[in-house]
C-alpha cells in the first residue's frame, strides 16, 4: 500500500470514528427515550361497532425495572393520550432483578376504565423459574381493581354498542393457544392478547376479530429483512411489526418499549398504539 493510501484509510478512519460514537451514543441514550405513538383505525368490524367513539391504548414489552426515565416516558405519554382502556400484551417484567417497582409501573397507567395485561415469556421466567414469586397477581401500593392480568382467561368489557371479550394467553413458549381459544365464548367480539405474534395464525383460523403482540421489539435495530430472517428465525419475522390482516382477522404488532439481548434501538422507535373506534 502506498503512501497515499495510507493516508486516505487514516482521514477515513478520523472521520468514520467519531461517526460510528454518535450513532453509538443515539442508539444506546437517545432512541430507546424517544417514543412513538401510532395511532390506528381499523376498517369496519364487529369491534367498531361495540367500541365506538371507544380508545383503547397498547403498551407492550415494558421490561420494567421500576419508575426510571423510560417508564416515567410512558406513563406521562398514556395519560396525555387518555384511553379508556390500556391493553399490555406481556413481558411487563425484565427476566432478573424484578421488584414491586416494576409491578408499581403497570398499576401507575392511567385509562378511564382500566387496564387489561397478559404473560410473556420475561413474565413467565422471573415468575416461575427464577423467583417463584406471582409478582404481576401480588397486591403492590398501588394495586387496585382496575387493572387486571390474565392468564389462560378473559373478562368482558361494556363498549357503548355492545360487549367486547377481552382473552390473555399465557406466556409460555412455545405457545400452545389452541385449547385455550377453542374454549372462548363467541356470544362477543373478540381482543386477544397473545404475547408472541405467531399466535395470529391460531385466532385467525377462529375468526377471533383482533390479535394484539408484542414480542419482537420490531427488531430493535433496523436491518434488511434477510438478516432479521436469519437471526431471529422465520417465526419472529414472519410478523414482525404493525398491522396484518387473514380474512376477517386482524393483528397489530407493537414495537414495545422495552429492550432485550442488547440495550439499544436504531431507527425502531419504542411505541404505544392507540386504536380509535
């Protein structure tokens, strides 16, 4: 290598350093602070009819380690959009170091009527694996009857035109919903929260109308498809964010608020979805 080339490797070197720090930095303090709120509305079903004029706000994959700068993002955020019900579809917990902070988090939500979560797999580990302790279905402070976690359940809400179904699937991986769906009343339009995205295929073979997730993190770090699929395997990329849709069936995917593996986001923002009925 000659001199010159030397050179233009070592002023490119200067110039990408500092580069590769500030975007470092943003993924590491910046993104993961920075919330997104999509809002969504859905085309005509048995849902709008029974939630309309109804808002119904998702926040997922908190992973909460109590009340630190990114849950009091969250919990300012959901009391400014003023839901009248906030679904959590799972993973509430981080997988160590939970604490009645982290519970405190959820019971700190504000929706006009309530607040409805389910399992996920962070859920499931700290609770049944490593602690033994039922954190999320312990009384905290702040427990009170307006939020509610199911587990292999559901409960009915009132919408101004009728009944909803509201149905939390457990947190286990795999998940094994079938029983568990094929044992739902149909007298109702349906909201299931299910954890893992991959359940859609499950509550769309029983027309069950919406499928909330989590789950995926919407990758946490925006890559080419090929290299989510070879990552994180066909299952976890299948659905990865956003709305889907089989038939009369619907599935929203939340990118959460939360992070795993690594602490970071790059160009896939926390989220909270708010449906307008």
């Amino acid at each position: 290598m000659n001199e010159r080339a030397k050179r233009s490797l070592f002023y490119l070197a200067l110039l990408g350093l500092p580069l590769l720090a500030l975007l470092l930095a943003y993924s590491l303090s910046a993104e993961p602070q920075w919330i997104t709120v999509n809002y969504q509305r859905l085309d005509s079903t048995p849902l709008n009819t029974a939630l309309v004029g109804t808002r119904i706000v998702v926040v997922a994959d908190l992973h909460s380690y109590g009340f630190r700068t990114p849950e009091l993002n969250v919990l300012r955020t959901v009391e400014e959009l003023d839901a009248d019900w906030v679904l959590v579809p799972g993973d509430i917990l981080p997988r160590i170091d939970a604490d009645h902070d982290a519970v405190d988090v959820l019971h700190s939500l504000h929706a006009r009527n309530g607040v409805i979560a389910s399992y996920g797999d962070s859920d499931v580990f700290f609770e049944r694996e490593l602690s033994g302790q039922n954190l999320l279905r312990t009384p905290t402070t702040l427990l009170n009857d307006r939020v509610q976690v199911l587990v292999d359940s559901y409960q009915y809400i009132q919408g101004p035109g009728g009944p909803v179904l509201i149905a939390g699937l457990d947190g286990i991986y795999p998940p094994e919903p079938t029983r568990f769906l094929d044992s739902l009343p149909r007298d109702a339009p349906v909201i299931l929260l299910a954890h893992y995205p991959e359940v859609f295929d499950a509550a769309a073979q029983r027309g069950i109308e919406l499928t909330v997730s989590g789950d995926t993190h919407g990758g946490q770090v925006e890559l080419p498809h090929f290299l989510l699929h070879l990552i994180f395997g066909p299952a976890k990329t299948k659905y990865r964010q956003g709305l889907f849709s089989k038939g009369e069936s619907l599935l929203y995917v939340n990118q959460g608020i939360g992070m795993s593996v690594l602490p970071m986001r790059f160009a896939c923002r926390p989220e909270i979805t708010v449906f307008d009925f």
